[in-house]
C-alpha cells in the first residue's frame, strides 16, 4: 500500500496485476480492504491494474473534522429527502478519486463503484468524463430520492442497533448487513473481515460524514444523460437498502447502459455471481491494448 496527496487530502491506495487501470470505488464506511481479496485477483487475472484505495473519511486517508448529523438525524434527511448541512458531498469525493489518478499518472482508467462508491463513480463520469474508459455502477442510485430509496423496514431496525464501539462494531457490522444482504451472505465470514477492518482502522464518525454527503448531494440523473463511456449497472433485486429501482433509474438516465439484475442478491457481493459480474464489466471494458501484449 501506498499513499499520495491530492485535493488536499492524503488517500491510501493499493495496486495489484497490469494492464488497463481498474479504479475500484468502495461504499459508504468500506475500506479498501473491505473489496474482497479473491473479486480483486480475478480482475487482476483479466488483465487489469486494479486501483483500490480508501475514500476520505475512512481507512487510512484524511480524517475530516466537521461535526456530522447523527444517524437518525441524516435518515430523517433522507426520508423527508432534505439536505443536512455538511462540510463535502458526493462530488469532493469523486475529485478525491480523480485527484488520485493524477497522483499516480493514470490518464484515463475503467470505474467500477459499488453503493456510495457507484454514486462516486457516475460523478466522475459526469465531472471527469476523460478519465473513464467505462463505468460499472453496482447496487447504487442517481440521488434523484424517489427511486433506489431504502426500505422503511431496514430504516427502522438499522436505528436500534447499538452504536458502534471498537470492542462490538465486527459483531453490530454484521447484524447490519443481515437486514439486506442476500441469501450468499456468509456472517462467519464477515464477522472476520470485520474484526480486521477494526483493526486498521476505525473511524464510525467517518462513516457518518459520509452518510450526510450522500443525503447532501444533489440529483444526477439529468447529468447522466451526457455520459459516453460505455455504462454497465448491476443490481439485487432483493436490495432492500438501495432497491432495485435505484438500478433501473441509472440505467434509464445513462444513454446505451447495461442493466444486469441478480435475483439472489442483495446488498453485497454474492461469491456465486462473481464470475458473471467480471465477465460483465470485462465486456463492458473496451481495451485499447490487448491484454497480454
């Protein structure tokens, strides 16, 4: 891992295989470890430079110092669909991953942006255009608050859950992800790659920032429209933190998309879909070297 300055914040960064640049985005409160190691080595296996790196706010990038809502202050936000006043949104973060790619002396790369990370990823498309090959948009929304909402269910249930502590956040990380994880959802597993994130890195406050620009940041769906790089969303028709609708809409606004919906997936990355998601933004990557030369 490495780390570099741009947009006047510090981003730690990972790289791994050669070829073409693979910008992975991670989600709200994910690091860059929280990108399974094993989706990582299949993309690196296809001939891609995967980029993976912690957004602002979490990981071992910037820490921010702006006091953030509370959680039940930015779910009201989002459910009344008014904006919380916050110190960045959306956009600061894809200029965070542009920002990156500068710093590293990566002209243009494949985006591939799951949850909030998706939201990053079709900002950059917007603000960025010449930096993306192509964009890969997973379980995310167009911030247009009338589709792609959470369900009142995990709303609820989410706001009872303990606050989380150095000593409980693994074990409150996974009953989370109960509420709209699929049917794949392994919580041995993510209990263990939960510890491990504590352990690097702990910053729920972070998480809460993050969680306020997302309810901050406004509509894209009339910018999408203008984006040219070939466009590939994927979705869980059993989301109930982002629904499918949310899917359906980025693909609607974005010209030429591809929409791909799993039925046994929620909001995570379901092992068995793997290879069928790869092969899909594998496909939706135009190259313009051959891999292997």
């Amino acid at each position: 891992m490495a780390s570099v300055q741009a947009n006047g914040i510090t981003i730690e960064y990972e790289e791994q295989g050669q070829g073409e640049p693979l910008l992975l985005v991670m989600g709200l409160g994910g690091q860059l470890t929280d990108w399974p190691q094993d989706f990582v080595d299949q993309l690196a296996g296809r001939g891609f430079r995967v980029i993976r790196f912690d957004n602002r706010d979490i990981g071992l990038s910037s820490e921010l110092d702006w006091t953030p809502p509370t959680r039940a202050q930015t779910a009201r936000h989002l459910v009344l669909r008014s904006k919380p006043p916050v110190g960045y949104i959306v956009d600061d973060m894809a200029n965070d991953a542009a920002g990156l790619l500068d710093a590293i002396g990566v002209d243009a790369a494949h985006v591939v942006g799951m949850s909030m990370g998706g939201m990053i990823a079709q900002s950059l498309a917007i603000r960025h255009a010449h930096r993306v090959l192509s964009l890969t948009s997973v379980m995310s929304n167009t911030g247009d608050r009338k589709n792609g909402r959470m369900t009142i269910g995990v709303v609820r249930k989410a706001l009872r859950l303990p606050e989380p502590t150095r000593e409980n956040a693994a074990e409150v990380s996974v009953e989370m992800f109960k509420l709209f994880a699929g049917p794949h959802f392994d919580p041995d597993e993510h209990l263990a790659r939960g510890r491990e994130a504590v352990a690097r890195s702990f910053r729920p406050v972070g998480t809460q920032r993050q969680a306020a620009a997302i309810a901050a940041s406004s509509d894209r769906t009339a910018a999408l429209a203008a984006v040219t790089a070939p466009t590939l969303v994927i979705h869980g028709l059993l989301d109930t933190l982002v629904k499918p609708s949310g899917g359906i809409a980025t693909a609607r606004a974005v010209p030429h998309s591809r929409l791909l919906m799993f039925p046994d997936m929620g909001h995570d990355l379901p092992q068995p879909r793997w290879s069928q998601m790869i092969d899909a933004i594998e496909d939706n990557a135009p190259r313009t070297v051959a891999v292997g030369a």
